[in-house]
C-alpha cells in the first residue's frame, strides 16, 4: 500500500472514531439535560431578582407580617446559610487573590 492510502485509511478510522465518541457524548448529556435545564432556570431567576432586590425585600416583608413564626424560623436558617456561604467565600478567595498577586508580581 502506499502512504497516501495509508493515511486515507487512517484518517477515516479517526473521523469514525470521532463520530462515535460524538455519539456517545450527546447520550451521556441527555441524561443530564433536565438537570441542567433546571439549574438554568434557576440562575436566571437569581439573576433576575438580583436585577430587583425590592421585591425580595418586599415578599420578606409580607411573609413577615403574615406569618411572623414562619419568617423567624427561615430567617435564622437563612442567617446560617450566609455565614456558610461567606465563610466559604473568605476561605476560597485568597486562593483566587493569590493568583493574581503572584501574576502581577511576575509582570513586575
């Protein structure tokens, strides 16, 4: 055989290959498709009411009024779940801050 023909055949076993892999990728995705969706959803809606915090300051407001018992007990567990996700916040950004010092540093 020559090399021309070797190369044709390699080159359609790779793109066969490629297909194959592209194939099995699109599958394994789909399983995922709901649960991306959802969580597509949901940061658009964070994005959105981020946009309009008065309408979180207010909907706080009416289930304050409303259902005071019920408003205590989630606000503590809101409490709690920002001091975690702040705590995680300071533990993980000087990792980040670090990076960007050491590159400045490098530039200099």
């Amino acid at each position: 055989m020559s090399a021309l023909a070797d190369i044709l055949e390699r080159r359609a076993r790779l793109v066969a290959e490629a297909e194959a892999q592209r194939h099995a990728l699109a599958e394994s995705l789909g399983v995922c498709r709901n649960a991306l969706r959802v969580v597509d959803r949901g940061i658009a809606w964070a994005n959105w009411l981020r946009a309009r915090p008065y309408l979180v300051v207010a909907a706080a407001a009416t289930i304050a009024v409303l259902r005071p018992k019920f408003a205590l007990a989630w606000s503590a567990r809101l409490l709690t779940l920002w001091r975690v996700g702040r705590l995680l916040y300071e533990v993980i950004q000087p990792v980040g801050g670090s990076k960007a010092i050491s590159e400045e540093k490098q530039k200099a």
